[in-house]
C-alpha cells in the first residue's frame, strides 16, 4: 500500500467534516417527526434526575434499536415522568458534534466516529456505554462488471464518507489483497468514490460507480436495482460479528445524571429483547418510523434482506472496535489512539445481571 500521510484525530475529523455531512434538518439533528409517544408521560410519573434527556441516532436500520426503543415507547416508559426528546442524524461527526456541543446526551452511533471523536477530545467528552447492532454491510456489485473478488481491482467502488466505518473497513480489505489506495483521495488499484449513501442508488444506476461497501437498507436497495451481493462484511470477523453500532453518553451527564443514563440503558435492553422476540413486529415499528422521518417507508424488497442481515445485541464487541482503530492507524487515517477509558459498561452490566443475563467485556478498555 502506497505510504499515506498521517493524520491526527484532528486532522481526520476536520477532513471528514469538510465533506457534505448534511442533518437531516438545520442545526445539529432534526427533531424526531413522532413526538407523540414521546410525550406520553402519565401525570403521576415519576421524575428522575433530569427533566428531560436527549436522544440522538441515524434514521438507518442498523439503529433500530433508537428507531423502535422511540417509536412504541419503551424508553419512555422506563424515564417514567423525564421526557425523551429525540433528533436524527445522517453523519457520525455531527452527532459527536452536538454531543460536545450539549445538544444531545446519548447517541447510537457507529464505531469510528465514537473512536475519532473519543481521540479528538483526549478521552475527556464520551464513553461508550453498550453495543447495539452488529452485522448489516455488504459489498454490493454490478454483475456485469464485477464477478469475482479479483474483477473488483480497477473499479470505482463507493463507500459512505472519508473515514467512517465502512470506509475504514473497505481500506483495509483492499490492502489485504495487496493493492494499493492513497487513503485521502482514493485513488489507486481501486478507484475508492466516497459517496453518501442517500445517493448511492443513483450514482450505480448511472453507472458512475461498480459497486459499494454500504451498510443496511443501502446494500438491499443497490440488489433491488440488480445488483449483487459479492461480499458480507460479517464473513471477515470471528463468529461473524462485528459492531456497527454503539451507545455513547457525554460523561457529564454521565456524572451528573446515571439514573437517566440507566433508564435509557434498561429502555435499550429491553427494545433489543422486544425486536428479537418479535422479529416481524419489530420491523414493521422500524419502517413506520423511518416513513416518518422520510415520508416514505422502505418496500417489502429492501427491508425484508436488510433486516435479516442486522443483529441486535447489548455487547458492544469491544475487541472488533479495537481492531477496527488498528485498519484506520493502517490505512493513515488514524494516528494510534489511546483507548482506554473509552467504555464504561457498570450501567449495562448491572441491568444484564438483573435480568440474569451474562455480562460483556470492554476488552480491557474501560474506565479505570
């Protein structure tokens, strides 16, 4: 692989957030367009700490655990008389943004920009207090161009945005075939098209890319334009597991409020056990909620593979978001971060025990 420049955390989520990471709306994150359980409180509720906590994720399938966990209340019926409020984001930095910015308390986000901006703040604005989801990425090819892994050398393939998850990952996958890609312009054996996922579609149909290594519902939508499914990023990591996303909390809310902290956890517990119980259920509640925050609810073509293809777990898998800081220190956007300190799994732990549960790991990065 061709020496790359090193990048600070800094650097990299500076260059990350020059590209068009767009809200869904002005400011941080659009509020949620169903604030209608949301606001179902009972008079005689129980306060907690805080008045209100604030919620924030992606209107993505790889976050129904936020999408669901909002859309049939079970978060507010453990926040008892504190209300939730919920915005939407479509790019990791921007929520690591709001957190900072006090915009939000608690996010579902994916395991680069939580690494990234964990770096970025010397440790200081977040942990990473549960796993959410795992699983749900694929390499997705035009089979007229693209029949074997090798025929992907010399094709522009997209990945979401500089430095996020899947970009890190498709990085590192390329350099283990021993091709060569300079990391910031993707230019090289393969041609590497950052591209956000809203207008993948497009762009393959056009034919400007061969393919993309995209997560759910964007793979699903590129096999229902005839695409194919070269590649599950799950058949790279041991027990086929690797996160895709997290739950991180400012720790100043942490601190001042883990009351709050724990009822949204337990909320979070409880929506993971909900939608493996009810697999069909659970699905039907996630696209009603994207359809409110699209207009427009995913068909029964896209939502059906993509579902499938996502677990939803409480184990933040904490070893595989070690590894994946060591692809991005590889591909040169990451300089070797300090990870300690970055999860603080007691809350969880303490509500899996509970629920005699077994309790998971921080892969001996966890808060002294």
């Amino acid at each position: 692989m061709s020496a790359a420049r090193p990048l600070t955390p800094l650097r990299t989520l500076a260059a990350i957030a020059a590209l068009p990471l767009l809200l869904t709306a002005c400011g941080y994150g659009s509020d949620s367009a169903d604030d209608d359980k949301q606001a179902q409180v009972a008079a005689d509720a129980k306060k907690l700490s805080a008045d209100e906590v604030r919620i924030g994720y992606f209107p993505n399938l790889t976050h129904a655990t936020a999408l669901v966990g909002v859309e049939e209340g079970i978060f507010q019926k453990e926040l008892g008389g504190t209300t939730i409020k919920a915005s939407t984001f479509n790019a990791g930095p921007s929520e690591i943004e709001a957190l900072n910015a006090g915009s939000i308390d608690i996010g579902w986000i994916g395991p680069s920009p939580a690494i990234n901006g964990y770096s970025k703040a010397d440790g200081s604005n977040l942990r990473i207090i549960s796993g959410s989801a795992s699983g749900g990425v694929k390499l997705v090819v035009n089979p007229d161009k693209i029949k074997s892994l090798k025929d992907v050398k010399g094709k522009k393939i997209a990945t979401p945005q500089l430095g996020n998850t899947q970009d890190v990952a498709f990085l590192n996958w390329i350099a283990e075939q021993g091709w060569k890609v300079e990391a910031q312009s993707g230019k090289g054996d393969v041609s590497v098209v950052r591209t956000d996922n809203k207008v993948t579609p497009d762009a393959y149909k056009s034919g400007s890319i061969d393919g993309a290594w995209v997560p759910e519902p964007t793979a699903s939508k590129l096999v229902a334009e005839g695409g194919k499914v070269l590649l599950d990023e799950g058949d790279l990591w041991p027990d086929k597991k690797f996160v895709i996303t997290n739950i991180i909390v400012s720790q100043t809310f942490l601190k001042e409020h883990p009351d709050v902290v724990e009822a949204v956890l337990r909320g979070s517990v409880k929506a993971n056990e909900w939608i493996n119980a009810n697999p069909d259920k659970a699905k039907a509640a996630a696209n009603e909620a994207l359809k409110k925050e699209s207009g427009k609810a995913l068909p029964a073509e896209v939502i059906d593979p993509a579902w499938k293809s996502i677990s939803f777990l409480d184990d933040p898998l904490a070893a595989t978001l070690d590894t994946q800081a060591e692809h991005a220190v590889k591909a040169g956007l990451l300089e070797q971060p300090d990870l300690n300190g970055i999860y603080d799994l007691a809350l969880l732990n303490k509500i899996l025990a509970a629920e005699g549960k077994d309790e998971v790991d921080d892969a001996g990065l966890g808060v002294k």
